[in-house]
C-alpha cells in the first residue's frame, strides 16, 4: 500500500520565518567560456565531483565540476552518427558516468563519460523520460498506447512494460523520475493519477499517493469538461493536484501543487518532513524575513546528499537587497560581485530545515 502525506485546505495561508524553512543554501556559478555558453539547466545529475546537465536550449549535455568549471559537453545536431535532432531526457551511469541521451526519436545514444566513444540504439520504444539503474538496465517513460513505462536492458531490450495510460490524455514529463540513493521513483502526471511509483529492474509499485482534503474525481474526470469558445471544450479542475517535478531525498519531499479554486491561486510548494510527519506549503514569496527580493526557483531539478538542486538566473541574484548580515546574505553579496546579467546560470543547493 502507497504511503500518503496529507495536504490540508488549512495548510494554506500559513507563512513562515525564511529561516525556519531554510537552513541553508549554497551557490555554484557556472564559468563562462566561449565554449561553455549555457542557455538554460533542464535537468542536472551527479556523478563523482561533477555536474553533468542538460541545457534545453542549446540541445546540449554539459560537464562542469562541482566548483563550476567547465569541463567538457556534448553538442551534436545533426542526423550523422552520434547525433540527434533533439533531446528528450538524459541519465548518467552511477558507478561508470556513462552519458545516455533520449532523443526526440526512436534512438537511444550512450556516450562514454570522457566523450571519446558511443553507441547508438535505434528502433526503441519512444522515450519521453530515462533514468538508469546501477545493474546498467533502463527505465523510460513513454506515450506509447501499449505502454508508458518500460524496463530495457543495457543492451535496450525490452525486459517489462506496463501502466498503460486507459485514457488518450496523458501528459507524460521528461522530468517523470527522480532518484536519491539506489532508489528510482517515478510520477506519471496523467489527470487522474498522481500515484509516484518505486521502480526495480524487475517491477515496479505504488510509493506515495499525495492525498489532499480536495481533491479531483478521477474516476469520473469529464465532470471537470467545460464548454470552451475556441477550442469547444476544455479541462477545468478547481481542486488540488500536484504540478511539476516531484524530488525526493533522505529527508523531504517536495514537489508543487496548485490550487485555483477558492481564495487561494496559483503554485506552492509542498515541503513534506518525513522525520516529523508535517508538511510546510509557501510559495518563496510568502517566506517572511528573506532576503530583500530574493527569488528561488518553486521547484527543485533533483536530490543531491540530502539538498534539494535547483537553479537561478543570476537576474535574480543581481536584484536581491541584502539588509542582513546572515550567513546566507553574505554569501548572496560576494556572488554578486561575481556575476553580471550575461553569466551563466547558478546552481543551487538548498538544505531545508526538518
């Protein structure tokens, strides 16, 4: 049986002390080379003493350390071998740091950590999201009808599939797995399941079901069509749901929920103690004693020794008041000597208090 974490109406309204929620956060600005021009950071991993991540702008993989030196990335559009014409999602190797690119076709590709080799898979179920497991075997999300989750050997084989989607509308996410430790869990945001699942090389299972006091009907989700002057008919549901990544770590569980319905609009962010059983919901902007302007993105990109791995436009550094001799105010005022509004983007570790 899934494990629950309940959200409450009354949860909403609350504030809290930025302090009381954060206990710390460090910053990685990336260096900029003629050859390290980051456009954005869509999903980042971890292996050894580097960042290894996926910029969706530029349809490339960077390799920085964790100092944010520039080390190396992959940048090959194109139709050739060992090329792509895009990205769909991307995972590396725990032990080896081998890379394996998703593309936005039935290709699979994996490239040796120091670039110098790869090998291509064609033929593959269609691959929106991929993560891999410490045997060398493969997850992948999918919209294919027959399936939207697949296990795949090393040598991309089909080992499992299953948890086809019943209905047409599915809105499957490259961002549908996250991973703390040995351990693989994976949203299918379909509208009417927000079941997280645990996935092995042999099976997978329920993990968590996030259960709110509103909730939507998903056993009957036409009650929420509405009629539409442009499209005929859309999907309209006032109730509480998860949005965007899930992330998981030792500690929290943190992902967004949204809420239109009532006096309460908009995003926030679950922050879920697994220690003390509570749960915290705040949008940053509701955090009372932050840094003067201080912006944090709402969710985090992955899970990295217990912090939560995000990233900031350094516009969002450069705009921030500091008024404060804390620690982590200090730290935004030397980072802002660092950085001007054409540097590349700051990684963020945020370390949330239990």
């Amino acid at each position: 049986m899934a494990a629950k974490n309940t959200i409450k109406e009354s949860d909403f309204g609350k504030k809290y002390d930025f302090y009381d929620v954060i206990e710390d956060i460090e910053f990685v600005p990336l260096e900029m080379t003629d050859e390290s021009i980051v456009g954005g950071v869509t999903k980042i991993k971890f292996y050894k003493n580097y960042m290894i991540f996926w910029d969706g702008q530029t349809r490339s993989i960077f390799i920085f350390n964790d100092k944010g030196k520039y080390i190396r990335k992959i940048s090959r559009v194109g139709k050739g071998p060992g090329e792509y014409s895009g990205i769909s999602d991307f995972c590396v190797h725990p032990q080896t740091g081998m890379i394996t690119i998703a593309t936005n076709s039935r290709k699979i590709i994996t490239y040796s950590f120091d670039l110098k080799e790869f090998k291509e898979y064609n033929d593959v179920p269609y691959a929106v999201g991929i993560e891999q497991f410490n045997n060398g075997y493969y997850a992948i999300t999918s919209t294919q009808k027959e399936a939207n989750l697949y296990i795949l050997d090393a040598n991309m084989k089909i080992v499992h599939k299953g948890l086809a989607n019943p209905f047409q509308y599915t809105s499957i996410l490259n961002s549908s797995f996250t991973k703390f430790g040995d351990i693989i869990l994976c949203r299918l945001p379909t509208y009417y399941n927000d079941t997280i699942y645990q996935i092995t090389p042999n099976s997978f299972r329920p993990w968590r079901v996030p259960d709110f006091e509103v909730h939507p009907d998903y056993s009957n989700p036409t009650k929420y069509n509405e009629p539409d002057p442009q499209f005929g008919i859309r999907y309209n549901c006032p109730d509480m749901q998860m949005n965007g990544p899930y992330s998981e770590s030792s500690k929290f569980i943190t992902y967004g929920i949204k809420y239109p319905g009532g006096n309460v609009n908009g995003l926030m962010t679950v922050l879920y103690s697994k220690k003390n059983k509570t749960v915290k919901l705040f949008t940053y902007s509701r955090l009372e004693n932050r840094p003067f302007n201080l912006f944090l993105p709402q969710y985090g990109i992955q899970d990295n020794k217990g912090r939560i791995v995000t990233k900031m436009d350094p516009i969002f550094i450069l705009d921030c008041k500091i008024t404060k001799d804390d620690p982590i105010s200090l730290r935004i005022k030397e980072l802002k000597k660092q950085l001007n509004e054409e540097s590349n983007p700051v990684i963020t570790f945020i370390t949330y208090k239990e």
